[in-house]
C-alpha cells in the first residue's frame, strides 16, 4: 500500500494475483473487490454501541493471519474508535467498509453527519471522551475525511509489514 500525508486523499494498490479470500456479513453477503483483496462491509445501526465489539470480532476474522504481530489489534482499536464516533456523534446509521491486501489495511466508515471531525485535546474531566481521532492520528500511518454528498467517510491505513 502506498504511503501518503495524513489526512490527504485515497491512495491503494491491489495485487491482482492474491488468490481471493471473503468474509461474511451480518447479512450474509461475502465480499472480495476484483483485485481478490478480502472486504468486510458491514451496516452499524444507530445509536447501536452493540456494533462496536460485533465490528472488532469481524475484523478480527479478517485479520486472521495478516500483518506483523500487534498490527491486527491496532486495526481492531482503530476501528473501533471510528465507529463508536460514527455511533455516538451522528443521527443515523453508518457503513463500515475494511479492506485489506498483502500489503496492507484501509478501513472506511461512512455516516450521514456533513461536519469533519478533528482531533482535540480531551478535557481533563473527560476520562474516557476525546481520544478516539487522536488515537487515530498517533497510531494509522495514513488517515483522512473524505465529504460525500450525503456525510463523509472517515478513514485510516496501516501497512501490512510496518512496526
């Protein structure tokens, strides 16, 4: 996966020769692009903070055997402040998407919500708030928002191999 600026656009690259490799959905679906990379795409009910471990567990799944050690639970904690944030600060259902290559990781979720998040400096009465896009920044070696015309997808990449 190509390396780019924090918080610019998308960049990926596929190896079209990895043999395909799905995971199922709470729907059912499974789910490869036409590259053969494995995708997990999931719907996250509103204001369901069920979703959130359900989201981890799925792309733990994904995960299974990818990257070096530590990465795949790094993803798992990404994600999982990326979709409580989706869950917590918008008023209707939000989609993750987590594709992974080889290479490495992108995870998109995408919401309704028009306003960018930003990352701040939780307050010191604030224990456990005001972290989540923090952790992002500090720890995925790509990450951004992305306006669409109905929300925006917030987003993160983490290669396969980095330490």
């Amino acid at each position: 996966m190509k390396r780019q600026a924090r918080g610019s656009g998308r960049t990926a690259t596929a190896d079209p020769s990895v043999a395909r490799r799905s995971v199922e959905t709470a729907e059912g679906d499974e789910h490869g692009d036409e590259h053969g990379d494995a995708r997990l795409s999931r719907r996250l009910g509103r204001a369901d903070l069920r979703a959130v471990p359900e989201a981890r567990r799925a792309l733990r799944e994904l995960l299974e055997g990818w990257g070096r050690p530590g990465r795949s639970e790094t993803a798992e904690l990404l994600t999982s402040e990326l979709v409580t944030n989706a869950l917590v600060h918008t008023d209707d259902d939000a989609v993750l998407t987590a594709t992974v290559s080889p290479d490495g990781l992108r995870v998109e979720v995408r919401d309704s919500e028009p306003g960018r998040p930003r990352p701040g400096t939780p307050a010191a009465d604030e224990a456990t708030n005001g972290r989540g896009l923090v952790l992002v920044e500090s720890l995925a070696d790509a990450w951004g928002v992305r306006t669409q015309d109905a929300g925006k997808v917030v987003w993160f990449e983490l290669a396969a191999g980095a330490a």
